[in-house]
C-alpha cells in the first residue's frame, strides 16, 4: 500500500510538464489542427499525449512518437526532451522502469546541453521516480535532491511541491520518519499557499500513512480526514481509494468495527466506479480477512471479489508486457527514421561544403586569370581580391561554426570571445594577404599592362 502511493505520483503527478496542465485534450486538439509543421505542433502533440498517460498508454507513446519525429525532423531540441519525456511516461503507467529510465536520461541529456532547467528538474525528480519504483531509495533521493535544487532555482513551485512530497515518501520507505514528516510539512504549506489542491492532499495523506507506521493513530485519522476534500476536488481517487483503506486499518488497530467497515468499503466503491482493479484488490482482501472474525459469507463474497481483481491484474500484466514489445519496436522505427534524417541532413551539408569549396577555388582561379589581363581595371581587381578574402574567412568561420557550437554549448558570450580570439590570430594574416592582393597583384597587373601597352607601340612604330 504504500508504495502504491509514490507509484501513482509517477504514472500521475511527478512526470509532468507545465504547459501539459490544461486537463483538456478537446483544446488542445482545436489548437492542432491550427498548427503548422512548427515547435508548437511540436508541444501540443506532447501535450495532449500527456492527457492519455493513466487511461491509454498506447496513445500516450503513438503522440509522443509524431512529436518527437516532427522534433527531429524541424531540428526542436527542446521538444525532443519533451517527447521523450512523454516516451518516458507511457513506459513508466507500464511498469518498465528500465525502459522508463532510458528515455528519461536521453531528455536530460538534451535538456542538459541546452541548458533547459526546466526540462532538467522533471528529468530529475522522473527518474528518482523509477529509481524509487526499482526500490533504490538512495539513488531516488539523489536525483528528486538535484531535480528540487533546480526547481527552487527556477521558482516552479507545484513542482517543487511534487517532489518534496515525493522525497518525504522516499524517507517513509527507509523509515527515517523524522526527515520524512519534515519533507510533507515543507510540501504541504507551498501547496496550500499556491492553493495546489492535489497537492495538499497528497502531503496531507502521506503524514497520515507516517502516523500510522509510527502507532500515532489519532494523528493518523486526522490526517487522513483532513486529505479527502482536497484528494475529491482535485479528483486524485487512485489516492483516496488506498486513503480511505488507510484509514480502516487505523480504526482497526483502535477495533471500531463500524468504522473500519464503512471506509474499507468506501475504499472498495471508489476503485469499483473508477475500474481501480489494484486498489479493488486490496480493499476487497482486507475486508475478506476482516469478517472472518464476524460473517463467514461476507468473507468468501470479498474473497470472490479480490480473486476475480487478482486474476483481472494478471490479465493487465501480460497485456502490459505485450504494449511494451510494442512500444518498443515503435520506438526502435523512430530511431532509425532519426538516423536516417541525421545522416540525410549532414550528406546536405557536406554537400554545400563542398560547393562552397569548389566556388571558392573556381573565385580564385578567375581571380588570377584577371590579374593577368590587360582589359581589366585595376580598382575592379583590388576590389575582386578583398571580397575573395572575405569569402575565404568567411567560409572559415562557417566550417568551425558546429565545433564551436559544441564546445562552448551555444552560449553567445563563450563563441563571441573564441571568434575575437581567432580574429586576433587572424589579423596579420589578413593584413599580408590583403597586402599581397591590393598590392602586390596590383602591380604585377600594371606590370603586365605596360608590358603590353610597349609591344603594342613597338608594334605601330615598325
């Protein structure tokens, strides 16, 4: 049960992203079919995958997967992140935490190289997520630390608050209550001070579970009463299903057997209305167990009930597990379409490379062959020369540009003083070419033409 709680953060609150909040697929939908082949079509689609994450991960993984081949294909990094994310989350409501965790590293890695903080801190606190859910609480915490650093770097406070409450149910794992109550404290007086409803009754509830472990059962049913509005407004029944069985076992160490009764089967209507089959599982065995003391026939009913959950769980599994083979293949397509847009693009560029090249000696040859000439001008020659430098440096600059690019991650300050520093090394060079053009060339020209000018006079006086 309780950690039952931190995996519905993952699959329904942790991996999120801010622009996704609308919790309305039917605008979004409106805003795509205004968008064009562009960064905003780009996050929409990321958008409205996110609104399919709990109910329908195949079309979770199918919008991610347009997203992020449009993302590829416009050259959007930071909508690659998100798509990938999204990747992220449809493995994540599959329970393949591995695969979850692979994607979620490829979007930090990008959210990382264009310095995105955003992006970065739900990267973050994502795969503290899939470490806690592969039941690593140490490593979780370590990535849920650097995604709130982050987040409190950036001022996101509803995520800040996703991952303090995160971070306090990681310590309840470990069982180090003291850090774990300060840490849903902390998350619940940001949530109600930002009036982040969900919010507030997840850190409500998680201090209710921590009483509970802890024997301080008062303490726990306040707590737990204290959760249900703000859990039923913001319509997080996964949590107040197991919230509501929480709280029958806490009347149940007290032995209040109407009590325990009404809220175990409140727990069991809620996960029957919403087709929770896990938390039907759970509320319908406790209360089996329960009546055995009482009624044998009410026993072997919720006995019944929990077998036919048990058995309907087993029948997700392995359809699960055949999504991920799905969601696999898809993504291995993906992939190798990337590739073959990448190696597409960069055969484009070496191609203009090498046009530019080629235009480039054909610049200078013609240059020479005028030098030679005895039609041509001498200011047009000086003028041919310097803008065949130009050019020259240049194309310099341009075949550097993506070493640059990658060694100072695209920050305009860092290529502003590399560029000043090669200008510099560059400048006595420039100066003895241009030199040697304006000059030097120059004279050889004149040279030639009063060389010609002389044969031709020889030539009238014989």
């Amino acid at each position: 049960m309780k950690k039952i709680i931190l995996i519905l953060l993952l699959i329904t609150l942790s991996i999120n992203y801010t622009n996704a909040q609308t919790g309305n697929p039917d605008s979004i939908k409106q805003l795509l079919l205004k968008d064009k082949e562009d960064t905003s079509r780009v996050l929409h689609l990321a958008d409205l995958s996110f609104e399919y994450t709990q109910s329908r991960p195949d079309t979770t993984m199918t919008l991610a997967l347009e997203a992020l081949s449009l993302a590829n294909h416009i050259g959007f990094e930071k909508g690659q992140a998100v798509s990938l994310n999204r990747i992220g989350n449809a493995y994540g409501v599959l329970g393949n935490y591995p695969k979850a965790m692979e994607v979620f590293l490829l979007a930090l890695q990008i959210n990382e190289r264009i310095n995105n903080l955003d992006g970065q801190q739900r990267n973050l606190s994502n795969l503290g997520q899939v470490y806690f859910n592969e039941g690593d609480y140490r490593l979780a915490l370590n990535y849920s630390f650097k995604g709130r650093a982050l987040a409190e770097i950036i001022d996101n406070k509803r995520t800040l608050c996703i991952i303090l409450n995160n971070i306090a149910a990681m310590y309840r794992e470990l069982k180090i209550y003291d850090s774990a109550t300060s840490y849903a404290e902390q998350a619940k007086a940001i949530a109600y001070k930002i009036n982040y409803t969900g919010q507030t009754g997840v850190a409500l509830n998680l201090l209710g579970s921590i009483n509970f472990e802890t024997r301080q059962n008062t303490l726990a049913l306040e707590y737990n009463r204290l959760s249900f509005p703000y859990l039923k407004e913001a319509k997080y029944y996964t949590i107040l299903s197991d919230a509501y069985l929480d709280i029958a076992k806490a009347f149940e160490k007290i032995q209040q057997k109407d009590s325990v009764l009404f809220f175990a089967k409140q727990s069991l209507i809620i996960a029957k209305e919403r087709g929770f089959t896990l938390q039907m599982r759970d509320a319908a065995r406790f209360l089996s167990h329960y009546y055995r003391k009482y009624n044998a026939d009410s026993a072997f009913f919720y006995q019944d009930i929990s077998k036919d959950a048990n058995d309907s769980l087993f029948s997700q599994e392995k359809q699960r597990r055949l999504q991920t083979l799905s969601f696999d293949e898809k993504l291995r397509q993906q992939e190798l379409a990337a590739a073959e847009l990448k190696t597409k693009e960069e055969r484009k560029r070496n191609l203009q490379y090498t046009a530019i090249a080629v235009a480039l000696i054909t610049f200078i040859i013609v240059f020479f062959l005028l030098s030679r000439s005895i039609i041509v001008k001498t200011k047009f020659i000086e003028f041919f020369g310097v803008l065949g430098l130009l050019a020259v440096f240049e194309f310099i600059n341009l075949f550097i540009h993506p070493f640059l690019s990658h060694v100072t991650n695209d920050s305009p300050v860092l290529m502003l003083v590399v560029l000043i520093a090669i200008g510099a090394l560059l400048i006595p060079l420039h100066h003895k070419l241009e030199k040697w053009i304006t000059k030097i060339m120059v004279e050889k020209n004149k040279k030639i033409r009063l060389a010609a000018a002389k044969k031709t006079i020889q030539q009238l006086e014989g």
